[in-house]
C-alpha cells in the first residue's frame, strides 16, 4: 500500500509539473513557436508550409497533445477543426485560432488488390449518391457539428449476402471514430454502416494501433481501414483511398483563457467509472495475464527441450543452437514480436495473441536456456559419474541429481525473467491485442486524461508483478530440499 501511495504522489507532482507557457494571440504568434503535432502527418505538413521556422513535436495521440499543452511543454499543436470542436463538446478547455493553416482531406482507405479497388469503387459509387441527396452531410452535422448527447447509432440489421468485411481502425479520434460503451463508434462508422446496407455486406470492426492498421490495410489483412486518414501521396502509392468523405480545416490550437480545475475525484469517475472503463482495465489485465502465463509454460518447457538436445547433441548440432541463442539475444522483443507479426505469420490468419504468446515464449527460454547451460557448468562432473557408476542414464542422472541443483541456485534469476516477461507484454498492442496498455490507450483517448489511466495501469502491473513473486515465492519453498521434513525426506527408504 505505502508503494502504491509514493507512486500516486510522484505522478501526481509530475503531472503538475510544466514551463511557463507564452502568450498565443495570432498565427504570428507561432513562427518561432513549439508546436505539437501526429508526426509525418498531413495537419504537420500544412503547418509547416505556414510555419517554417517553428518548432514541431511528434506526439501520437490527442490526448497527448493535450497533455503537453496544459504542461505548458508546447504552445499549440495543430489539428482537424472537427477534432477540436469535439474536444470543446466534452468540456476540454482548449481553443483555436480562427486563421486556418490548409485544408486536409480524409477518407476510407483499401488494399492495391482485386477485392480492394472492387470495394474502392463501389464506395466512390456510394459517397456520391449520399452526397447527392444530402445524407452525408447530415452525417457531418450529427457527428462533426454537435455533442454526445444526439450522436446516436445502432448497427443495422445486415444481410451479409455478398460477405463480411473486415474493417481496422485506431478508434482513439473522436468524433470519426471513437470507443462509446466499450462499442466503436463515430461519423465514419455510420457511414460506411450504410454502405454495407446499400451494397449487401456485413462487417466486423477490429480495434488497431494507427500504423499497425494502414500496414494490415497494405498487406490486404483487412478490407477497409478508417480513423480520420488524411490523403497523402505518400500512402497512395501503398493503398487506395476512396473519394473524400470529409474535408478538415488545420487549425492552431492553444489553452483556452477560461480554464477551470478538474478534481481528482472527478478524474477518476470519468476515466474509470463512466461507460464502466474499469472492466476494461480488468479485460486488459485478464489478457495480459493471460499472454503471460502461457509464455511463461512454453518458454520454460521450450527451454529444457532444446538444453537437452543441446545436452545429448553432437558438435554440429550444438554449434547451430549456440548460433541461433547468439542471434536471438541481439535482437530486442519489439522487432522480433513485429517479425514474426509481419513476416512470419503473415499468411497465416493466426491470432495476434497467439503470436505474442510465440514471441515471448522464445524469448523466456533463451534466457532460461543460458540459466540451465550455466549452471550445469558449475556442478562437478564428478556428480554425474557417481550417478552413472549407480545405473543411471545421462538423462535420468541430469533430471534426479543436476536439475534440482541447477533450479535451487537459480530460481532467483528465474524469478526475474519471469518478471521481465510480465513486463514486456506490454508492448503487445503494436500487433492489436487489447491488452492491459492499449485498453489505457483507449480510455485516454476517450477522456483525454492520460493520468488517471496510467497510473491506474501501473497499480495493476505492480500488483500482478507481486503476485507472481508471491506464486513464485512459495514453488520455490516447495522444492527446496531445507524444507522437507524428515518423512518426506526417507519415504521410500527402508531402515
């Protein structure tokens, strides 16, 4: 509890720490400026095309761009006018300048395959006639224009006769698309809601950090990709983009003048009461834990299967598994998790969190492997001799005489890579798993408050890393041949 209290009181001081902030009246106010924006993306270009010699930060979500505004870390970030409008509907204290730096034009993107530019043009087709009769403009007044309270959806009742399609997105920009009672929400996902209606689909909307989404929508994974996506050439040579269904005006956006103070309290029951976000938090730590236990199974048990083939190998065969143990420690778990998502099982239609679970579980046993290699090494020779001298196999003298050594002066170093794993998953959201950090992600997202989420996420880790020290703790009571008592030590053994 007292680490739990000292971890809310350093955030809490952290939170509150910031530079003094200059005064924005005007966009001459932001030539030389520090100025926050998605990076590489296209409110950044126009920005910089009218502000060249200002200072631009790459920060990936609004509710980071908030963040560093109210922290006085930058002086305005830059984004679309509908966003904005947005955050002043849920009662964020920002504003904007009235100048605008270009506009950005967005829309659904497709793979460069058969069944993508069929589905490109067939949505063409369709953001016509909607234009046409004034539906999407309807759409933009009801989303874009106008508070939670009459941005109302509910799936329609699809045939699904020309087939199911799989659509990705980010789902941390309100208001195109956006998590609302745990359920994906927005303008976009109305629209294209009725495109399935028009043209005989269904479909099924899969949750996706913003870049793994657009490589998914490359390698033809899914069939449609949105969240707000700016037309840019660059993407254009890899996808198709349909016609605009939206064109955003680049605003500055600055701290409102009329601030008000939030509460803790009140940060809490909107980050984690309101919509029940908490079961969120207990979904993403039930899948972290998840992903962690089987890693921790497969990695050990992968361990000591290689280390015996190592064991009883020949030359060759144990100079191949010293090169493979020698390459894998050199590579870091983010590229190797994004490997084996990517290229590996590319193909296949596996589970994102049975990759993780791959991934991790490979990792665990190449340290596991260098715990059972070394302290093997450390055990007289003489040992297995004697065993071998009494009728003992290689094998059995290693299981019944070196094993329980090598795991009794070990098991320490055993407990930290466990704990490593647990830590580690963490990253596991770059290959859409909702696990305990992405569900933070989205909550913050939502309520554009990255503390409450985050400090909530570490109490969770710190209470799961306990508890695996704790489990940890008593196995290793349990096989320590000290706590044995006398009977157990002679049952079997004839006096």
């Amino acid at each position: 509890m007292k680490k739990i209290l000292l971890i809310i009181c350093a955030a809490l001081l952290i939170t509150g720490c910031g530079v003094e902030g200059k005064q924005i009246n005007s966009i001459d106010d932001l030539k030389t400026a520090r100025i926050g924006a998605w990076p590489g993306g296209a409110y950044e270009i126009k920005a910089r095309e009218v502000l060249p010699e200002a200072q631009f930060v790459g920060l990936d979500f609004i509710s980071d761009l908030i963040q560093n505004l109210k922290q006085h870390k930058i002086d305005a970030f830059v984004l679309g006018k509908a966003y904005v409008d947005n955050l002043k509907f849920e009662g964020v204290d920002v504003d904007y300048l009235p100048q605008s730096l270009g506009d950005v034009p967005i829309s659904y993107i497709f793979p460069k395959n058969e069944r993508g530019q069929k589905l490109c043009n067939q949505m063409n087709e369709f953001i016509s006639q909607v234009e046409a009769n004034g539906e999407l403009d309807a759409l933009k007044t009801k989303w874009l224009q106008s508070d939670e309270s009459k941005r109302t959806f509910t799936k329609s009742n699809l045939s699904g006769e020309n087939g199911t399609l799989k659509i990705c997105t980010d789902a941390q920009n309100s208001p195109f698309d956006y998590l609302r009672e745990r359920q994906v929400v927005g303008f976009e996902v109305e629209l294209i809601d009725k495109f399935c209606a028009a043209y005989g689909y269904d479909y099924e909307i899969k949750m996706d950090v913003f870049e793994t989404m657009l490589t998914n929508v490359t390698l033809g994974k899914v069939d449609v990709g949105m969240d707000g996506i700016e037309i840019l050439p660059e993407r254009q040579k890899s996808m198709l983009f349909a016609k605009p269904i939206d064109v955003e005006q680049t605003v500055a956006v600055i701290n409102s003048k009329t601030s008000s103070d939030t509460t803790l309290a009140g940060r809490i029951k909107t980050s984690l009461i309101d919509e029940d976000r908490w079961k969120m938090i207990l979904e993403g730590a039930s899948i972290t834990l998840t992903i962690t236990i089987a890693s921790i199974v497969f990695g050990t048990l992968l361990s000591f299967a290689v280390y015996m083939i190592y064991r009883e190998g020949n030359r060759r065969v144990n100079y191949i598994i010293d090169a493979i143990h020698r390459t894998l420690q050199g590579v870091p778990t983010m590229v190797m998790l994004l490997f084996f998502y990517y290229t590996v099982f590319s193909s296949v239609n596996l589970p994102a969190s049975i990759t993780a679970v791959v991934v991790f579980s490979i990792v665990l046993s190449i340290t596991v492997f260098a715990l059972l290699k070394d302290g093997a090494q450390n055990i007289a020779r003489g040992q297995t001799e004697a065993a071998l001298s009494l009728g003992f196999s290689e094998r059995r003298a290693f299981v019944k005489f070196i094993l329980p050594q090598i795991v009794r002066n070990l098991f320490s170093q055993y407990q930290v890579a466990l704990n490593i794993t647990l830590m580690e998953t963490a990253i596991v959201g770059y290959i859409a798993v909702q696990d305990l950090t992405r569900m933070a992600d989205l909550i913050r997202a939502r309520t554009y408050d990255a503390f409450i989420p985050i400090i909530t996420i570490t109490i969770v880790y710190l209470v799961l890393s306990r508890l695996l020290l704790m489990i940890t703790d008593w196995t290793a009571r349990r096989i320590n041949p000290k706590n044995r008592s006398r009977e157990k030590i002679l049952k079997g053994v004839k006096l």
